[in-house]
C-alpha cells in the first residue's frame, strides 16, 4: 500500500505530539449543562420536556420530525431549569434546554446484541436514528439520513475517515487506538445498514500505531486499510473519496452519487454503543490542546458541559496573554467570544491558541500571486471569492461556484497578505442563504 492523496492541499505544521499520547480520561460530572436544540445540519429540534421537569440520562428531550434532523438526548440526570436563548459554539444563539444534575449517573451496560446477522437495516437504521448519532468529524450531519439514499442510488463502499488532519486534534487517533474493535464494528454496521459489500478505512501515515491497532482488529475480510499522505485537508469527504478511491465526485453532487457513503471513526464507534448499549449520542471525545492551555488532553466529555469547565479539567488558560478559543483546530475552528459556550455533538476539539501565534488582524493588498489558486483542494479561485464575499457581489460570487468551497482555510493559511479570505468567503455563503431565505418567505 502506497501513501495515496488528492491534489494540491497544504502541509502545515503539526502539533499532535500535545496529546497524540494521552490516552482519553473521562471528564468530571457536570453540575448543569446547557445543551442547544440544534446540533445537526438539519432542521432544529423542538423540546420534550418543560421547565421543571426531572430527566434521565439518556432521555430524549427534543426531537423533529422532518428528514434530514437528529433528536437529542440528556447528558445528565437532574431537572430542567429552564429552555432559552443561548451562546453556541457556531457563533450563534439558539434555543436550549439547561438541566441542573442531581450529582448521579447511569452504569450503562449491554443489553442489545453485538451479532449483526441477528439485527437487519431497517432496525440499524432505526436505532441510529433513535440515538441521535451525527457525523462527529465536524459537519454533525445526520448519520441516518446517510445509510437512507434515494432509489436509484446504490451504496458500494462505506469509507471510514480516520484522517484527522487538523494540525492539533487527536481524537480520532485516540478512538482507533483505543478502540478499534468498536471502530469495525461499527463499519460493519454501516455496510450492512445500507448494503455496501466494501468497507475501507483511510488513515495518515502518521499515526502508526492505531494503523496497527485497526490491523489486527480487522483481521481479513472485505474491510480494508488504507494508508493515506499526511496533508491537509485529507479528511475532507471529496478528497478521502479521491485518494482512497480513485473516484472524483463530480461538482454539485454528493458521494453517494459515486456510490460512497463517508463517516467518521468516532461516528462508527457511537453506532457500537448506541447498538450493544443502547446509549444514545450524550458524551464525545474532545482533544483541548494549544500553546494557551496548561495541560493539554483527550476527555470524554457530556454533551452541553461547557468551555470553561472542560478547560478548568485542564489547567485553565496558560495565563501568557491574550488568547484564542476555537470549537474545533486551527484551520477550519471557530472563534469563541464566551466560554460559556457548550460542547456539543460535533465538538471534536477546543483549541487554545496564544494571541502571540496568531496572524495579526492586518492585512495587506492581493497580489496576484495565485498560492490560494495552487493550494485550493476543489480547484476554485479564492482570492476572487474572497474579494466578492467581502463586497457583498453574491452574484458573481455564486457564478464563480463558491458552493463548491468547502472551507478549509487552506487559501487563508498560504495568502502571503494574511487577507482573510476563508472568513469573507463564510461572509458571503452567509449573505447567499439569507438571500434565499427571503425568496423563499415571499
């Protein structure tokens, strides 16, 4: 096996040796969580339960019914405190349920069965649905509306992401060290969910020892490891889907269309409790590292305990200055303003940068050098997406497929100006969704 990639993309510089070691300890007990009822790509969901009503762990505590959505469960036992307006890690304020915990919580132990050929797809389906399992590499897209494709759209391959090239993140490598047993099974799961007769998981060549870990759990067989170049942005679903298949998803389509359905190491894992535990989607694994954290670490974490506390449990801030708290790693996070915000379904990391190694706020003129044109992994022309999200010209902006960006910063690391151009980019994929937003209400 030979180290397959995609074209272009960027090498930046890694950091994985702050936690790359650590193994995952699970975080304290939080006293309250606040937990947002929008946590998916999707439609937002409604609360179950009212102000002042007491809760389990593992409860369902809103659901929608449209398709594309995933319910949400509670992380804690306790009662409701109240449902409100609250910061969310996606620069938002959405609408949340706070639950005070009573200081207990559930010993969740097997009661379903680990013998696939005694489940069938609909009751996988069904019960990953049920768990509000999500895409945990990010996106937070429902994982069941992914095994659910239209007909006509037959599924061949289901391709794990075990990438995680993020330049601090962790995670995923601990999660296949770790367990990788939960890993197979969980794709065998997801192939037999939707019929795919291949399963392969692709991985960077710079995490050896869960590349054997993941060996010796899959054993023979028709999964497959494949062992991809360290670079940036290779877990991104189009590119995972050109190197690791040789299969090009062709602009505005989805990999289902080439006959591939991505999902995370971490999402295979859920799929293992949510089936064998029955425990639903309350608690991930989150890597909080930087140079403005005291103790980096991998922590298995409850839904909606937040930021504040998940960095106490690690030292608190280093206390060097001035500092920048991203949901998620450098290249594709978001910039906190409050602490208070939760960790939710698709917080893969808190990432705690020193204002020191940050690019100054000022920028100078484009200079036509074209390093965001070579860097560009869809192959689009950044500097003039940048330029036209910035001037609100949504409509050159959409002629020059900015649809297709799929925001990994990469054009904003190489820009030699330090012109923001990820952060315009966002501006004006914002502006096109209010746009059509309004067209829509009229």
């Amino acid at each position: 096996m030979g180290h397959k990639t995609f074209d272009r993309g960027i090498h930046p510089a890694y950091y994985k040796e702050l936690t790359a070691a650590k193994k995952v300890e699970q975080a304290a007990l939080p006293k309250t969580v606040i937990i947002p009822l929008q946590q998916h790509a999707g439609a937002a969901c409604a609360p179950l339960v009212k102000k002042g009503d007491a809760v389990q762990e593992g409860q369902k505590i809103a659901d929608v019914q449209a398709f594309v959505s995933a319910p949400i469960h509670s992380s804690i036992n306790g009662k409701v405190k109240d449902i409100e307006l609250a910061s969310h890690p996606g620069g938002t304020r959405v609408m949340s349920i706070v639950i005070e915990g009573d200081g207990t919580t559930r010993e969740w132990k097997a009661e379903g069965s680990a013998d696939l050929n005694a489940i069938t797809p609909d009751m996988l389906r069904e019960i990953i649905r049920e768990a509000g399992i999500v895409g945990m590499g990010g996106a937070a897209f429902p994982t069941s509306v992914k095994l659910a494709p239209p007909k006509g759209k037959a599924i061949d391959t289901i391709l794990l992401n075990g990438c995680e090239c993020e330049p601090f993140l962790t995670a995923d490598h601990r999660i296949m060290l770790e367990e990788p047993e939960k890993v197979v099974w969980g794709l065998k799961a997801l192939m037999k969910a939707t019929g795919a007769a291949n399963g392969i998981i692709g991985i960077e060549e710079n995490k050896p020892d869960a590349i054997e870990a993941l060996k010796k759990a899959i054993g023979g067989g028709n999964i497959k490891l494949v062992i991809l170049e360290a670079k940036y942005p290779q877990g991104a679903e189009k590119m995972l889907i050109k190197a690791g298949l040789g299969r090009k998803v062709p602009p505005g389509k989805l990999p289902l269309d080439v006959g591939v359905v991505v999902n995370n190491v971490g999402t295979a894992a859920a799929i293992y409790d949510a089936v064998v535990y029955k425990k639903p989607l309350i608690e991930r694994i989150v890597t909080i590292s930087g140079n403005g954290v005291r103790e980096p670490r991998n922590l298995r974490v409850r839904i909606g305990t937040s930021f504040e506390e998940v960095l106490n449990q690690c030292g608190g801030l280093n206390g060097t200055g001035e500092t920048e708290v991203l949901n998620g790693g450098p290249m594709m996070g978001i910039a906190q303003s409050t602490l208070a915000v939760p960790v939710i379904k698709g917080t893969s990391g808190i990432t705690v940068i020193s204002a020191a190694s940050i690019k100054s706020n000022n920028y100078d003129p484009c200079i036509k050098c074209a390093s965001c044109v070579s860097a560009c992994p869809m192959g689009l022309m950044p500097y003039r997406l940048g330029d036209y999200g910035k001037a609100a010209m949504t409509a050159d902006f959409k002629a020059w497929d900015a649809l297709s960006c799929i925001e990994c910063g990469c054009c904003s690391y190489v820009c030699p100006a330090k012109r923001p151009l990820l952060q315009w980019i966002r501006l004006g994929k914002y502006r096109l969704r209010k746009e059509a937003q309004k067209a829509a209400a009229k």
